[in-house]
C-alpha cells in the first residue's frame, strides 16, 4: 500500500492543476473540481506505485497524465462536468510533467 502522504500530494497536485485548467478553461466550479480530484488521486496513484514497478519512472509518469484526463473525459460525458478535448490533452501533458520533475525536485530537496 502507498503512503497517505503520497496519496495527498497526488491530490494536491491533481486539484491545483485541475483548477488551473478544468476550472478556467472549461468553466467548471471549484468544488466539482475538488470532487473530481479525490477518485482521481486514488487511481493515479495506484496505477503509478504498479506501473514504477515495472517500468520506468517516466512512463509510469505519461500512464498516470492519461489516467488522470480519461477519468476527466469519463465525467465529462456527464452533464454534471464540462470537458474539451484540448483541455484534456493539456491536462494530461501538464500531470505527466508534474509526475516527472516533482519526484526529481523532491529527491534533490532531501539530500
């Protein structure tokens, strides 16, 4: 099992880009944002923890991006939560980013 640290990291980082672009571009309000975050996380994170495992840091990195805006675009075929498809591939290029220089950042802090 993963540490509640990592997993509240996860939705820190998932909410805080998710306001940045699910919120001002698509015009979603902050607390289906929030809501949306805290499922997300959940998968996220366990997809990275497996997909590290066996793979590299990065790829897992990329899976986690494409989890994170397919959970958004599943939402989004809801009339609860509004997507576009030019969101969802920033946002997944904007979570894999953050998944790659995040632990890379935070290893260097420690040290």
């Amino acid at each position: 099992m993963f540490p509640k640290r990592h997993l509240l990291g996860q939705f820190l980082l998932l909410t805080i880009l998710g306001l940045l672009l699910l919120s001002l571009f698509d015009s979603n309000p902050w607390w289906k944002v929030v809501l949306y975050a805290l499922p997300t996380a959940l998968i996220t994170t366990y997809l990275g923890e497996a997909a590290r495992q066996a793979m590299s840091p990065a790829f897992a990195a990329v899976l986690q991006g494409i989890a994170a805006a397919l959970t958004a675009y599943l939402i989004g075929l809801t009339p609860l939560f509004r997507t576009t498809f030019g969101t969802l591939v920033g946002f997944a290029l904007l979570v894999s980013a953050a998944e790659i220089v995040l632990p890379r950042r935070l290893k260097q802090e420690r040290r």
